[in-house]
C-alpha cells in the first residue's frame, strides 16, 4: 500500500483526486492541505510515502525545500506545471522526485505516484534532457579549480635561481648544497608544477591560474608569493 498525501489550496481539485483515489486498492490518502503549514504539519505527523503537491500553491517552491530537512523521506510529486524548461529545472533544485504536467492524465498521475514510492523518478524525455543540460551546466562550474602548489623554502630558492638562468651546479653553489640535493629539488618541482623541463618551470609559475594545471598565482616568483 502507498501512502499518500495531497497539498492544493484548491478545495475541488483536492477532493476530486482524493475520489479518484479511493477506487485505487494500492493507494490510500492519509491527508489533504490546502496551506504551507498544514502541509508542514501533515508530512510531519502522518509521513506519507509521497506528496502530491499542486506547485500553483503560494511558496510552493520554499515548502519542498523545507520539507527536505523536516521530513527527508517524504516523496514530493510536483502537480500542473507547465512543461517548461526552467519550471521543471526550478522543481528538481527544490528537490521535488516526479512530475506530472498540466497535460498529464490520471493515469500518469498513478504511474508518477508508484514511480515515486519505488524511488524512480517520474520526467518526460524532454524535460529529462533538460536537467541533463542542467547538470552538465553545474558539472562545469563546480568543476575543481587549478590545484594549490606547495613548494618549499628551498624549492623557492631554486625556482628564483633557475629563473636567473643558473645551472644545477650554479645554483649548488649559490645555495652551498650538492648537485645531486638541487638536482632532486628540481625533480619534485617539475613534478609539482606538472612540467616536464626545467626551462618551463617559470613559464608555469607566471601564466595565468585559468591556464595552468597547478595554480601558483599569476605573478612571478620573484615576487614571494604563497604557493
């Protein structure tokens, strides 16, 4: 059996489909709202599986959200929106599970429902492209940013000798250290700054972070910059 419940400030749509559902053997209605706070109370109180929720309601959009903290494991199925883009985009972000348009049958309120209670959601193809498109979107805005470098004291004092032009053995001798340890400091820079060749390391360090795999900042080391 799946428990539902159903949020309309609309008296007659409210009680046209609770007649409706009366003839359903699979379905029983546990409660009607025609308000945000007898919505609040009734998916508190009596947890229906799912909520049918009439999205022309006022603040429709704020009462998914706040049911997602005060009653996660309700289902909320948006009701009569219109099969638009940027309605069904505003719903999913609200949190709502399914979605029965305006132009949507009593039968595919009844599949939308049972698709809900089996955690499926309930979406045309075109509006299932849509969100799609959406998340793509989203996927390229949180995409992680240039990764932070952490270099060393040392390594600093390399990068800034090898941007002077100095060899391995010159920097060793400025720094008064073997070849080998500057060699091996050169080593992890390169990998660090995910170059192959010493000669691009303070290419890397000054080009713009939007460019560069690593950030390190958009100035040159000899500025001592946090890395």
């Amino acid at each position: 059996m799946i428990h539902v419940a159903i949020a309309c400030d609309i008296r007659l749509y409210r009680e046209g489909l609770i007649l409706h559902f009366a003839r359903q053997e699979r379905l029983e209605v546990l409660g009607s709202a025609s308000t945000a706070e007898e919505t609040h109370r009734l998916a508190r109180e009596l947890a229906p599986d799912v909520l049918l929720l009439d999205m022309a309601m006022h603040d429709s959009l704020a009462i998914v959200q706040e049911l997602r903290t005060t009653a996660p494991g309700v289902r909320v199925i948006a009701l009569a929106i219109p099969e638009l883009e940027h309605a069904v985009i505003a719903c999913a972000e609200a949190g709502v599970w399914g979605f029965v348009m305006r132009e949507a049958s009593f039968t595919d309120l009844i599949d939308a429902i049972v698709s809900a209670a089996r955690g499926e959601a309930s979406i045309s193809p075109r509006m299932a492209a849509a969100l799609l498109r959406r998340i793509t979107s989203l996927a390229a805005d949180r995409a992680p940013g240039p990764t932070h470098v952490e270099l060393t004291s040392r390594e600093r004092d390399v990068v800034r000798l090898i941007d002077d032009g100095l060899s391995n053995k010159e920097i060793a001798a400025r720094l008064n250290v073997e070849s080998a340890t500057v060699k091996n400091h050169v080593h992890n820079i390169l990998d660090k700054l995910q170059v192959r060749r010493r000669g691009e390391i303070a290419a890397r360090l000054r080009r713009p972070a939007a460019e560069s795999p690593a950030h390190v900042g958009t100035d040159s080391v000899r500025r001592e910059m946090t890395y």
